[in-house]
C-alpha cells in the first residue's frame, strides 16, 4: 500500500500545470476599411478596447497603409480578460514609428516588443497610451497569453457573447462553456417555444429581431437553458463634429472630422457636390466652408457644415533707439535690458553708444535675446550702418526656430516665435533694430458682417445670403452673430433687422 501511495505521489509531481491560455488577435484579418475608427474587439475571450483620449484630433484607426491600427501620442489601448494576463507580444505594421509605449501594470520592452507583468502583481487587464507629441504606431497583431485556469469539471450553463440587447444591420453570436468537453447545442426560440436544436460549432449570425436559447451537455447530463432576446433597431448615423467648428483664423487651421458612431466613415465636400472620404485633418489656409457627412452601410446621416473665415493680416512694428537709452559712450562692458512696448531686448555683454547698441562676443556671458510678452514676434531686422562689425557676426544656435539671413549690413530672422536667441560669433554694432510682432485680431463690431467697419441693409443682405446660402465668403461671422446667443441663425438676422429700425440692440418687440 506504501508502494502505491509513492507511485501515486510521483505521478501527481509530474503532471504539468494548466497549460497557459494563448489568443491571437490580427487586426489585419478582421475585414476593416481603410481610415475606419476602431473602438473595441473581442476574441475568445479578450477584449481591446481603443479609445482617443487627449487626442481630439486623431483617434484609433484601420489603415491599409502598413495593415495595421494607428494609434497616435495620446490614444489609449486597453487589454482585458478574464484571466490574470502573463505577456502580450506585439506585431507593427510597416512604416511603423518609434514613439514609446506606456502602460499602467507590468512593463513594456521596446527592443523586444513585449509587455510582461510579474507574478506577484496580478491583473486582468493593462492600459497601453502612446508617448510624444506626433508621429504614431501601427499596432497590426497583438499575442495575448494569460494564466492557464483550473479546468471545470461540473456542467454549467453555455455563455452567450454578446448576452443579448439592441443591434443593428447585422449581429455575429458566440457561445461558450466553461466546463471541460462540454458540447452546446443552441435554437431559437424559448423553452416553451423551441425551434429545431443546432450543434453549436460557430458564430451565429442574426440579421432580425431573435430570441436563442442555449443548453450544455457532457455525457447524460444536460445543463439548464439560457434565453436571450437580441432586439434589431434601426441604424443612425451621428453627423460628423468639426475641431474646431466655424470661426475666424489669422493663419492656418487643420480641421479634424469625428464621428461619435461606431465604425462610420466620414466624408466631406469643398462644394457640398464632390465627396471624399476624411483621412487626415483638412488644412485651411484661405476663407472655406467644409460640408460632412458620416456613413455607415447605407445609412448616412444629415450634412453639416462648418465655416472659415480668415482674419487680415495685421501686425504691430516696435523700433528700438540707442539714442534714447542709457549710454555714455564708455567702453565699460556689461549686460544690459532694452524694453519697448511688448518686447524685451537682453545683451549679455556689450554697451550702449548714443547711437548704437553694441553686442560683444564670443564669450562665456555673450547672451543676444529678444523676448515678446504678448504677440509672437514674426520678424526682426539688423542694421549695422556703416559699421564694419555687421549682423553676419550673428546666427541662430541650434534650436532656434525660423530663418536668419544676411547681407552686406543688414540681417534679417522671420519666423514664430515668443523668444528669439542670436549666437554672437564676434562683435556686432546695431544702429537700427526693428521688430515686427503678429497684429491683435481685428475688434469685433457687432452688425458688421461685411467688414466695411459700417453697420447697414449691405450686411442685413449679406447675412441673409449666408442663412440662404452657407456661402461665408466675404463676412466676418463673429460680427453676425447679432443676437450674442453664439452661431449663425435667422435670430441674427432678426436682431440686425430690429437694429437698423430702430437703432439699438435692445429691441425684443418691435415698439407699437
């Protein structure tokens, strides 16, 4: 009996452990179309969950460029199970980019395109977002293994995925059974009401309104039933949103599209006549209404528009005059602060002459700084006179944004930027300084929709075409909103009207 005892230990030593649970989800396989916002799949008992998070702009989404889904820096990736996850490997697309790729539990290796979590700090689930600021990686196949459960031996019930609700189109069902080499056999219809019995061996797809009941068995044994109702609805679409929506620009905007609708693509037209299909946000460079609409089979939704406006050019010239600031004429050297108006002028080392601000170099405190504490600062220009010690005796130290050339005496930097750095390669000597600054935008004058800085029956006219038309060329919709309510409406034009009838805005009832 001791004998018996000793074989039956040793056997039990030997058997292996549950074996781990390993699924592989390829999202180049799964029939996606190109540019389609992806937000969650399941499979065999995973779930990914995508979702844009910071990103307004850019969410999840299938490409067929690298087969893969785009996540961009701030986009979250969420994997979950029902059982304690080990390790996921990733697949990347081609094209793929280098930004890192955080999670919430366990650590992620780069080199080895792995995610791993200890065993002594289980989870069933780990949140991926992506680092940076731009760029994106094209995540095309994730390998999840997870830790092998204990195999259940009494019969339980069949799980119905999804277990019932509201569809609509078409619905793919699978069912699935905990208990070890159980068969499941599925019909429609319920207990009472039962149709003819199926041997369950794959998705069940549902193009209508179906109830389906489900049973398990395992030898002579049969588990209870489980119902469950799937109710078809009728597809809607949400109109795209636009980000941002109608307004005024001085420069350039990039208008992104989104859909709050499941697996919709989005379209968008320059004419409301000719349709392209939304990949990438729209640059606008000039006055422009945008027209969209989203898409989902057959289904659309209703068109919507966004217009805008672009703001004129304005700008704000601050001059810089040695004759007026602090200098002798000494050849003491020293740092020094000139401020005019919004901009800050700083010389680590150099003087101010009665006419002309002089900046020396190279050396350990050589500083040449302009700081603007409002408008960007868009340009500056050097004048060294007649001076030998010219702007060429300056560049840009890497960093630096924009552009700084020279020629003869003069130099001149054009860019965008608040604060803009010179490296002082020798002495320079600066008779003339002019900075140019980005102009404020335009005041808004309430009623002035054409812009003649007149308030009208011309800009009653031209807001009213606008109503009519959509056609924003030519107005300034910040002035059209006449009623303060924010947007465009009839309720404008009524406001404008009532003003030029009897020359105040606060005219609700005409007056008998």
């Amino acid at each position: 009996m001791k004998k018996i005892f000793s074989l039956l230990f040793v056997a039990l030593l030997a058997m292996p452990a549950w074996a781990d649970t390993v699924v592989t989800l390829d999202f180049s396989a799964q029939g996606y179309e190109n540019g389609q916002q992806i937000h969650e799949l399941t499979i065999d008992g995973v779930t990914v969950t995508f979702d844009k998070g910071t990103n307004t702009n850019y969410p999840p989404a299938y490409f067929n460029t690298g087969t893969a889904i785009r996540l961009y820096p701030g986009n979250s990736m969420t994997v979950s199970a029902g059982q304690n996850l080990k390790k996921i490997d990733f697949t990347f697309g081609s094209g793929d980019n280098s930004n890192n790729i955080l999670c919430d539990v366990g650590s992620y290796n780069k080199a080895g395109k792995q995610w791993t979590i200890g065993s002594s700090d289980p989870s069933t689930s780990v949140v991926f977002s992506i680092d940076g600021t731009s760029g994106h990686r094209r995540i095309k196949q994730l390998v999840v293994t997870m830790e092998g459960a204990d195999p259940v031996l009494e019969l339980v019930p069949p799980v119905f995925e999804p277990n019932g609700g509201e569809f609509s189109g078409s619905q793919a069902v699978t069912l699935s059974c905990a208990t070890q080499n159980a068969q499941i056999y599925w019909f429609y219809g319920t207990e009472e009401d039962q149709g003819v019995h199926n041997f369950y061996n794959g998705p069940i797809y549902l193009t209508e309104t179906s109830t389906l009941t489900a049973y398990s068995v395992k030898g002579d044994d049969m588990s209870e039933y489980v119902t469950v109702t799937f109710t078809k609805v009728e597809q809607t679409v949400e109109a795209p949103v636009f980000t941002p929506a109608s307004c005024s620009f001085s420069d350039r905007l990039d208008v992104a599209l989104t859909c709050s609708t499941p697996n919709a693509k989005i379209y968008y037209s320059l004419d409301n006549e000719l349709w392209n299909e939304y990949v990438d946000p729209i640059p606008v460079t000039s006055d422009l209404t945008i027209w969209a609409k989203a898409k989902v089979g057959e289904v659309e939704s209703q068109v919507v528009s966004a217009t805008y406006t672009k703001l004129p050019e304005t700008t704000v010239t601050v001059n810089f005059d040695p004759s007026v600031d602090t200098g002798d004429g000494s050849t003491t050297r020293g740092h020094y602060t000139v401020v005019k108006d919004q901009v800050t002028m700083y010389v680590g080392d150099g003087t101010v002459y009665p006419d002309n601000y002089r900046v020396y170099g190279p050396s350990d405190s050589s500083a040449f700084v302009f700081t603007s504490s409002g408008a960007p600062i868009l340009k500056i220009e050097l004048s060294s006179g007649s001076a030998s010690q010219t702007p060429s005796n300056l560049s840009l130290p890497e960093g630096q944004s924009g552009t700084y050339t020279t020629s003869g005496h003069d130099g001149v930097w054009e860019g965008n930027a608040q604060e803009v750095s010179f490296k002082v390669n020798a002495q320079v000597r600066l008779y003339t300084v002019i900075v140019t600054l980005a102009g404020e935008e335009p005041s808004t004058l309430r009623g002035d929709v054409n812009g003649d800085k007149d308030v009208d029956i011309t800009d009653a006219t031209a807001l009213i075409n606008y109503l009519l038309y959509g056609d924003a060329t030519g107005i300034i919709l910040a002035n059209a909103d006449c009623d303060g309510e924010e947007g465009v409406d009839i309720s404008d034009a009524t406001a404008l009207i009532n003003y030029l009838l009897y020359n105040t805005w606060d005219v609700a009832t005409p007056a008998n």
